[in-house]
C-alpha cells in the first residue's frame, strides 16, 4: 500500500532519454502504487488544451491513461509551466485536478501537497505575474488567441523569464521559510510535499512545537526521481536514464 509522487518533468520532445525514463516509471514501477500525484510542471510548457493534437501530447496522455486502467490513480496539480492544462487533457489522461494547496490523509498523516512557488514569496517580480496570468479573464484573452501565436509569446516570455532568473540570487528563488512555517502553521499538518525549486531534500521544521517534515522533489532533467509514502513514512528514490 502506497503513494508515488512526482513533479518538475518538463516533458517535451527534444529530452528523449527524460521520456523514455518516464516511460519506464509509468510501465514498471507506478502501476504497484495506488495513487501517483504530479505536483506540476509535468511539461515544460502548456499552451492550452488544443495543444493535445500534438502527437507528442497525445503519446503522454495515453501512457497516463493507460496507467488509469491498470488501476492507480492519477492526480495532478498546476505547476507555473502547464496551469492552463484543463478538461480536455485531464479526460484525455483519466487524471483528477487538484487545487493548490491539497490536503490529504496520506495512510494516517494528514499531508499538505503544493507545487511550490507560491512559498517563494521573496520573487516579487515572479509573484506580481503569477496574479495577472492566474486571473480568469487574462486567460480568456490568451486563450482566444491562435495556438501559435500563444507559442510564441510563450517561447518569449521563457527568455525574458532565463533573463530575469540569472539577476535574481538563489535565495530569492528559494521557499521564503516564514511563507513555510505560515502555510505548516495554518494548515495544521505535520508533512508537506512540493516540488517547483529543483532543490530535492527532506527538511524538518518545528512550528509552534509542531515537528513538520518537508520533501522537496526532484526534477526531472538530467535524472529523474519520485517520493514513495506508505504508512511508514516516506522514501525518496532517484531515477537514472538508460545509458
Ligand atoms: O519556470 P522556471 O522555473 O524557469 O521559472 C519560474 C518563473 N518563471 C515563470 C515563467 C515560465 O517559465 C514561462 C512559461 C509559462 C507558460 C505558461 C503559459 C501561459 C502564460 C503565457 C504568458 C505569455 O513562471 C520565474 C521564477 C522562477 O520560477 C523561480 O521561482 O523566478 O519567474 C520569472 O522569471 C518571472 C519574472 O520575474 C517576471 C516576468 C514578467 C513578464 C511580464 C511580461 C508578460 C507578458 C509576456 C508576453 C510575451
Ligand atoms: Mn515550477
């Protein structure tokens, strides 16, 4: 009995051996899991679910389904790359969204799942366009667009964000740890689970005498890796691409 957790895959055609490593997790090691949560940017970017004619996109839809039928549940959260993922590709996928944050009861320890970057509360620049592109009518007007055009603008705004990330020091593009103690401190839970910092580690934190652990997960760039949780504890394993 047990969970898989991943995030930060930034899937997308030109990392092939990332691929054929997800490839792999989903055809031998997340069909034994009950559950596999993906706390965002599972691609590198979405533009919107029209997008799913990609054959790329198609291919990806169709391996989580086909891990749907053999009976784990899928769940997936928005990361700040693939927000606009919506129906279409979760009917597509036979995954279930969930908001952010999430609490569950992960087999007796009530956990809190994010993404992350609404903890990194120090990258006000970042935090200030996370409120403008998260707003209804923003994505309205952008999702009115041709899906080129929406491409484009994205492939421009991956620049001018690589731009904006070599100004911006390690700590700033780190959790804020009083965003950290806030979110344990007002949720109540003894365990959070998030990914988005690319820096993958257990920490511990004591809040108000409250013992809290918090697994960061890894990306999925060079290697790859997940979070196990069964009613145990949790387990962090790392996964290296076929030579
Ligand atoms: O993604 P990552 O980890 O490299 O960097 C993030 C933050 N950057 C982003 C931007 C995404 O990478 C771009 C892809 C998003 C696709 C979404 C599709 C729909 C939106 C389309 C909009 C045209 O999230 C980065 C953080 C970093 O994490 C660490 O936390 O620092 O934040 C930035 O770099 C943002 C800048 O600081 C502010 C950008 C202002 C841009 C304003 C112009 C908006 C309109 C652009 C139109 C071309
Ligand atoms: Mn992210």
């Amino acid at each position: 009995m047990h969970s898989l957790f991943i995030s930060d895959l930034h899937l997308c055609p030109t990392r092939p051996a990332i691929n054929a490593l997800f490839t792999r997790f989903v055809q031998d090691i997340a069909p034994q899991a009950e559950a596999l949560y993906i706390l965002g940017d599972f691609f590198e970017y979405w533009a919107g679910d029209d997008d799913l004619a990609d054959p790329f996109h198609t291919a990806i839809a169709g391996t989580l389904a086909g891990l749907a039928q053999r009976g784990t549940r899928i769940y997936i959260m928005h990361g700040n790359r693939d927000f606009l993922l919506s129906d279409a590709f979760l009917r597509a996928a036979q995954a279930t969204l969930l908001p952010d944050p999430t609490r569950i009861d992960l087999y007796g320890t009530p956990t809190l799942l994010m993404h992350g970057d609404t903890l990194c509360t120090d990258d006000v620049a970042y935090q200030q366009f996370r409120v403008m592109v998260r707003g209804t009518e923003w994505q309205r007007k952008f999702l009115a667009q041709p899906l080129g055009q929406r491409k484009s603008q994205i492939e421009d705004l991956r620049k001018k964000s690589e731009q904006e990330k070599s100004n911006k020091s390690a700590e700033i593009m780190d959790v804020n740890s009083d965003a950290v103690a806030n979110t344990l401190r007002a949720q109540g839970y003894p365990r959070l689970i998030h990914g988005h910092t690319h820096r993958p580690a257990r920490h511990s934190h004591r809040v108000d005498g409250m013992l809290c652990e918090r697994w960061v997960l890894p990306d999925w760039y060079v290697t790859g890796g997940y979070l196990r949780c069964g009613p145990a504890g949790c387990e962090a394993v790392g996964l290296t691409p076929d030579a």
